[in-house]
C-alpha cells in the first residue's frame, strides 16, 4: 500500500530518532568504558524501539506507520552499527568481564 510522500510532521519523527541514535552514539563514545559500549549499543538500540513507536503514537497517523518505523529504526540501526565499528576499531572489548 503506498501512503505517498511522508509529510513535514512525519519527516520530523523519523529524524528525531536519528539525531536520538546519534546523541546515544556520542554519549556511549564518551561516558561508557571501553568493556561496557557495546554493550549499551544495544541498550541504545532498544530505547530507541521504544521511543519511536511513541514518536509513530505522537503523529496519530495510521496510513504508514510500518514504513515510518522501519525508516525510523533502519536510520537508527546503520547510525549504532557505525558506532560500533568505531568502538571495536578503537578496541572496545565484545564481551562484559568482570572487574
């Protein structure tokens, strides 16, 4: 089903999780310790799930909220997967150990 061109409002949904998703990139680059980031990326992740159906809720339009959401967290997903690179090249540690 098509639902045309998203509007202004529904534009600006998306792209809040995607500056979210960034800011959560920035903030786990420089408060979580190298054993801890990837494990809050995906701590990121899941909030971001959580706010973007909110953000989907907020813009009360039924006609396109699967596309809206897959926008919204496929944005969101490549912004964290870049992080994450960043922090494995930059020797982020995949597994938590114990201190």
């Amino acid at each position: 089903m098509d639902t045309g061109p998203l509007t202004k409002r529904e534009r600006a949904s998306v792209g809040i999780a995607w500056a979210l998703a960034l800011l959560a990139a920035i903030l786990i680059g420089v408060l979580a310790g190298r054993d801890r980031q990837l494990a809050w990326v995906s701590i990121a992740m899941l909030m971001l799930v959580l706010v973007s159906a909110l953000l989907q809720l907020i813009v009360a339009k039924p006609a396109g909220f699967i596309h809206r959401m897959s926008l919204s967290l496929a944005g969101a997903a490549v912004i964290l997967a870049l992080a994450s690179l960043v922090f494995v090249l930059t020797g982020a540690s995949g597994f938590v150990t114990a201190r």
